[in-house]
C-alpha cells in the first residue's frame, strides 16, 4: 500500500523516468549481521512514529486535487411568487448556471506549491527514518557492549577462582598469606556485583530496543559475538555530500513552495472570470399571438471578479516572501549543524580506531606480564598483589576495548545517516524497475 502510493506520486510527478523506492529497503548495512538487518527491517515496518510521518505525507499528496480543481459551479432556481411577464408570455420557471475561472495560470501555481510541500513530507519522512536506523544501531551497540561486558567478567570470576586455588595452595604450603586469599574474595564479590548491575541495565536497553521496533517488551534479542566497523567512506571530507542530505532536500522544496506561493498570490490579485447560462421558461399568451409566442429564452452569460482590496493580496504576497527568507536561513543552520556532526564523527570514529588498535597491543604486553607475575608468584619469588594489579588493568583493557568497539560503530551508524542522501540515489538495492 505505501509502496504503491509513492510510486504513484513520482510516476505523477516525473513521468518517464525511474524513480528510486526509499520506503522500505535498507541502506548502509554493509558489514553489519543479518540478525541487525532484520531487526533494521522491524523498525522500518512497524515503529509508529515513522508510520505518523508517512501518513503527513499522504494527506500532503491529497491536498494537490483539492487547490488545483476549478470552483464548483453554481445552479440557481426560481419558479416561485409572481414572476416577470414578457412581451411572449410570462415566466413560469427560471435557471441559472455559473462557473467561475480563476486568473490564467492560478491553478498550475496551486498544484505546484502543493506538489512541493508533498515532495518536502517525503524528504523529512527519509530522514525520520534514517533517525531510526540510526537509534536502532545504537541501541543494538549498547547491548553487544552489555553482553560483552558481562562475559569478560565472568571469564574474569573464573581467573579469580583459579588465583584463589593457587594463593590457598600457597597458604597451606605455608609458602603464602591467607590474606592473598581474602583479597581474591573481595575481587570476587565485587566482580559478581557488577555482574548483577550489568545485568539488570540489560532490562531498561532491552526495553528500549523492543520499543523502537513497536514489538513486545519480552521478545528476545539476539545479539552478534562482534561488531565491525564499516570504513569511512571515499568523499567523507568533501562537505558537498551533505547537500542530499534529506532535512536540507525538505528545507529546499519548502523554499520552492513558498516561491509557488508567491506567484499564488498575484495570480488571485487578478479578477476570476465567471461563464454560465440563463434560461427561462415561457408559458404561452391566451390574449395575443406574437411572434415567438411561448418560446422559452437562452441567455449565455459573463461574469468578472472586480480584486479592489488588495490588502489581503499584498499581505499573501509578503508571508510568502518572508517564508522564503525564513527557508534560506533555516537552510544554512541546517547545514552548519551537519558539518559540525560531521566533524565530531569523523574525529569519534578515528579515535575509536586508534584506541582498539592501542589496547590490541596493551592487551597483548600485558598478557605477557601477567604470565610472568603468576609464574613469579608460583615460585614463590613474586609478589601476588602484583598479579592481582595486573589481572585489573587487563579486565580494564578489555572493557574498554569493547566500549571503544561500540563508539566506533555508532560513530559509522551517525555517518551512514549524515550521508543517506548519497546512500539513497548510488545504492543498487533501491531501484526499481
């Protein structure tokens, strides 16, 4: 139904050409699981408030049917109380029919201004929903950094369970301190603590998840063992690619609309001419005989608006004006807000990079240090707290590798939606035949 409405709309409004379908298919997902795909499509399908903007859209296409058909004609009747007597008869019924036409060209100026603010629905119903692809890899990055947090540390209650083992080993040898097992206890407790907490986040982002794709709170989701970034694209530093951007394409045919509106406004300061026809019913004479005796009469008529308040013309004529000054301003905010996006995400997604690549290496000479300290400890020629130091910086590297892993992904999610204008027109998946 919706896909059948707006191929219809741009079959209407650029017939000849193949237009692109931008309601359901996905962009941007290169790389990403098909469990997020589907998830991505769930969204798409069934979140409320992207069905809302569609159907602004909809009644936005009806409105160009309402301003661009003639007036209703008008019929008026009289047959009743004493009527006019002609020199043939006098008459018994009288109808008069009128249309009126507005000035030359008035109706194509309404359709356009209409079709216009039609085509601006559309661009901000394409970046409503690419808002939502974007919250809804967010939201799924938070939870893989969830769930990967919580395995880390239950791998690291394992590690705590093993030193445990091997401090208590060392205290009944009589080669260690039971305080070494003591402090493994309040690292243990601890870190089953924080496993609680994260746990219970995992309900409220759960929530969150399911609520963006309008499903049930307790469906389940399945989330992927990694997330990968996607790459930066080729023309990430040119700013001239946010120019397809959806908000700045809506922003440009609102500005086009108010142009139509101006022309509106002359157009209706020209008068309306009216053409219609009188036609009288003649009853015949019983006193006389002239000639035409009875003949019923035809009258063609013509009509003219007089437009002599022209306030309401000139005032039409200056909102219009004022909209257009107000669109080029709200255009340039626009776009210097996405370049200002564009910039954080590019320096956020670059820092992501270079942190996963700095905690690899941390994580790679601290595994190292580590099997050294414990090797020490078992001989009994190191010292436990160091293992114990060494087994914390190593769980922090790894949290902060998978939050590094997150930033980096959203920070792609952010530049699929800066860029979805290009998305949109070079990606194969949304031609239609």
């Amino acid at each position: 139904m919706m896909k059948k409405s707006i191929s219809k709309y741009f079959q209407k409004r650029f017939p000849g050409m193949k237009f692109l379908l931008l309601l359901l298919p996905l962009w941007g997902m290169g790389g990403y699981s098909q469990t997020l795909d589907t998830y991505l499509e769930i969204a798409v399908k069934n979140n409320p408030k992207l069905k809302s903007s569609y159907a602004q859209f909809e009644a936005a296409m009806r409105n160009s049917p309402q301003v661009s058909s003639l007036p209703d004609p008008t019929l008026t009747m009289s047959g009743l109380g004493r009527m006019i007597e002609t020199r043939v008869g006098a008459q018994e019924a009288r109808f008069n029919l009128m249309q009126m036409f507005p000035w030359f060209g008035t109706l194509e100026a309404k359709e356009n201004a209409a079709n216009l603010m039609a085509e601006a629905k559309f661009q901000k119903f394409l970046d409503l929903k690419n808002q939502l692809i974007y919250d809804v890899k967010s939201v799924y990055a938070e939870l893989y950094t969830i769930s990967e947090t919580i395995q880390i540390k239950e791998e690291n209650l394992e590690i705590l369970e093993s030193y445990r083992e091997l401090s208590l080993s060392r205290f009944k040898s009589g080669d260690g301190a039971m305080v070494n097992v003591v402090k493994v206890d309040i690292d243990k407790d601890a870190a089953i603590t924080e496993i609680e907490l994260m746990n219970e986040m995992l309900i409220p982002v759960s929530t969150k998840f399911n609520l963006l794709l309008n499903r049930d709170l307790q469906e389940t989701i399945f989330v992927q063992d990694t997330l990968k970034l996607s790459g930066l694209p080729m023309e990430i530093n040119s700013e001239d690619n946010l120019e397809s951007h959806p908000l700045l394409k809506a922003i440009e045919k609102e500005k086009a609309s108010y142009i139509a509106e101006q022309t509106v406004a002359e157009k209706q300061g020209m008068p309306n001419i009216g053409i219609g026809v009188d036609y009288s019913i003649i009853s015949k004479r019983t006193d006389a005989s002239p000639e035409g005796n009875g003949q019923d009469a035809i009258m063609p008529m013509v009509s003219i608006s007089l437009p002599i308040f022209r306030k309401k013309y000139k005032a039409s004529r200056e909102q219009a004006e004022f909209l257009v000054s107000s669109s080029i301003s709200e255009r340039e905010a626009m776009r210097n807000e996405l370049q200002s996006m564009l910039a954080m995400t590019i320096y956020e997604y670059h820092k992501s990079e270079k942190l996963i690549e700095l905690y690899n290496r941390q994580l790679l000479s601290s595994g190292q240090a580590n099997k050294l300290y414990i090797s020490a400890f078992s001989n009994a020629t190191g010292d436990f707290e160091e293992v114990l130091r060494m087994n914390q910086d190593i769980l922090l590297l790894k949290t902060q590798k998978i939050e590094a892993i997150k930033n980096g992904f959203i920070a792609g999610a952010k530049l699929d939606y800066l860029f979805s204008g290009d998305v949109n027109s070079n990606s194969e998946i949304n031609k239609t035949p």
